[in-house]
C-alpha cells in the first residue's frame, strides 16, 4: 500500500504547489495580501509563518490545496464592493483582491493553470534534452488476416506519417495515437513508395490489460510496426528543438483530452476510463517502480490535467471564476450575489457527479463493484 500512496502524495504535492504557487506569485505581484498557502484540506500537519504573515501549511487531505487572500470569502466577483471599503482602511484596502482591476484578477485567477503547463513543459524540455526523445519512423511490418487493416487497404513497408491529422514522429506514437481516438473511425496517411496513401480504418476495441497490468478498452486496427532496416532512431534535441516538441506534447494532450471529454459527453466515448484519485494513485505507485523518470514523465501528463480542468468553466473551479470575470467585463459590473450563489450550486453538483462517477469507475478497476 506504502508503494501506492507515497508516489500518489509526492505527485499531488507537487502538482497542487506549483499550481497554487501560480496565483500566490500573482497575488503577490499585485500587492493582494496573502494569508494562507495550503497544500491539502482539513487539519494542519505542519507550517509556517513567513516575514508577511502568509501561513504557509501541509494539511490532512493531500487531495489539492488553495490560497487564501486578505479579507477574501472567495476569489468570486463581490457585488457589493461598499461593505469591503467600510470594513477595512485605506492601507488594508490596497490588499484585498475584490477591489483590484479586472485585468489583475484574472490574471492571479488563471496563473495557476498555466503554472501546471509550464511545469509540464519544464518537464518535457529536461527528459528531450537529457534523455531523448524517440524518432525512429513507423513502419508497417504485418498487416493481420481479416483484420481492420487488411479491410482498409493497409500493406507490409507501408510508413506512417500521422493519424487523424496528428503527424507521427515516432514508431512510439501511434498507439498512443490510436489510443487516443474518439470517432467511428481512424484517418490514416502512409507513404507507400514514395506517394502518400489516405485510409479509413474502423478498429476494434478489445478490452485487454496495458503494461502495468490495469484493465483498459483498447482500440486495434491489426498492425505490428517495425524500425527500418531494426535501427532505432533516438536523439537528444537542443533547447529550441525541445522546447517545440514540449509546446507541441502539451497542445496533443490537452487537445486530446477535450474531444475524449466531448466524446462522453455526446456519448460516444468510453467513460469507464475516467479515472479519480484511486487510479491516479495505484498508477503513479506502479510508474514509480520502474524509475524516477517515468514517475517525473507521469507527473507533466497529471500537471496538464490539472491545468485543463481547472480552466472548465465551472463555479469553484479557476475557469468558474474566469467565467464571472467575462459577465463583469461585458455587463460593466459583477453579476449579482444572488446569481453567483446560483452558479456555484450548479457547480457544486458538477464536481460532486464528476467526483463520484470517477470513483465508482475507480472502486470497479480495484474489482470492488
């Protein structure tokens, strides 16, 4: 259990620092008073003061964290802006958030996500320049009998060059590509003797079980791929390189991670692998057995899942508040409370259903269900 829930800690406690520390730079810059820098909820384990009076805690719960701002209920759009003038002097005044330009809030409010994506891309930019990346061309080896593939016109030494649009730089991509997938169908271009081929493949899903031994549905068109001539093409990349194919990961997952969430949403996509904190856990102590690396590779893909989902714009969630932020900028003035406690209900039972049915996908991975 300790090889589950030490990685699952280390993992959340760096995601949710570098995330909170996004708004607290924010904050900070903009002279807003600071009061608290909690990573987790409930009970305080451990903390601090600092010369600003910013209580900097670790508390019970490592399950996200938050900061809290001078005389600040929320970071949601006050309405009634007079009770915080007459509450506090014109010297406590200049600290509170609710009184800031718009501009300046919103800023504070979205660092944070972008603070998870630069953490990734920080990430992808040291594992390309230090260890590599993979470059080695995907070449067809064996098209299986009455397989997707072989209905589909596929052929041996045909080469891949992208999949639904995503070019493929790697004979490592395109499971991951296929994996990725939403629609009925695969869209396919090959190099077939030096002229490019455009196939639609259906694939099958199968549910099978990946390299760590968890459950998963995995799409198969029939292939098996081959380096040419069996050399394996693997570079360290310089900064400007690296730094285009950190950017350019990030944009896959994100966008990737859209259209699957698009794709439950229409009810086309398969929603047993929406996975919570449990699976996040089990599989962050799995990856952490076979390195530091992978481990720190893990932790870009969660950091940018963090990042995305907290720019939804849903009430209690960053985008929620970005979400007000736009009324006050297009209406002139804050939506009313009343209107704001609205929303934040609806948010409320958003997360609540989120949080539940990926738990319940969870407890059924663990074979509880």
């Amino acid at each position: 259990m300790l090889n589950f829930i030490i990685p699952f800690i280390v993992l959340i406690l760096v995601v949710v620092f570098i995330h909170e520390y996004g708004h607290y730079y924010f904050a900070k810059k903009y002279g807003v008073g600071v009061t608290d820098f909690s990573i987790g909820f409930g009970k305080e384990i451990f903390g601090w003061n600092d010369k600003s009076g910013t209580r900097w805690k670790v508390c019970l719960i490592p399950l996200g964290g938050y900061v809290k701002f001078f005389g600040d209920r929320n970071v949601y759009s006050q309405a009634d802006h007079q009770e915080m003038l007459d509450k506090y002097n014109e010297q406590e005044r200049e600290k509170l958030f609710v009184l800031k330009p718009l501009y300046q809030r919103a800023i504070i409010v979205a660092a944070g996500p972008f603070a998870n994506f630069i953490l990734a891309i920080f990430i992808f930019l040291f594992m390309y320049m230090s260890v590599g990346k993979d470059f080695t061309p995907a070449v067809i080896d064996e098209v299986q009998i009455d397989s997707p593939a072989m209905s589909a016109g596929f052929k041996k030494n045909d080469i891949i060059l992208s999949i639904d649009g995503t070019s493929v730089n790697s004979i490592l991509d395109v499971s991951k590509l296929i994996t990725m997938t939403t629609g009925d169908d695969i869209e396919f271009v090959l190099s077939r003797y030096d002229q490019e081929v455009n196939l639609k493949v259906i694939p099958n899903t199968i549910e099978t079980v990946d390299n760590l031994g968890n459950k998963i549905n995995k799409r198969l068109i029939g292939i098996k791929l081959r380096p040419p001539n069996d050399e394996i093409n693997h570079q360290r990349l310089g900064p400007i390189k690296a730094l285009y194919y950190s950017l350019n990961e990030v944009y896959f997952v994100a966008s990737s991670s859209l259209n699957y969430l698009g794709s439950i949403i229409v009810g086309k996509g398969d929603s047993s692998q929406l996975g919570g904190p449990i699976r996040i856990a089990k599989v962050s102590g799995q990856v952490a057995e076979f390195g530091i690396l992978p481990f720190i590779n893990m932790m870009a893909y969660i950091s940018i899942s963090l990042g995305l989902i907290n720019l939804f714009p849903i009430p209690l969630l960053d985008g929620g508040h970005l979400m007000f932020y736009g009324f006050e900028k297009i209406l002139g003035r804050p939506l009313s409370q009343k209107t704001q406690e609205g929303f934040f209900r609806i948010g409320m039972f958003l997360l609540l259903s989120l949080m539940f049915f990926a738990t319940f996908n969870d407890l059924k991975d663990l074979g509880l269900f």
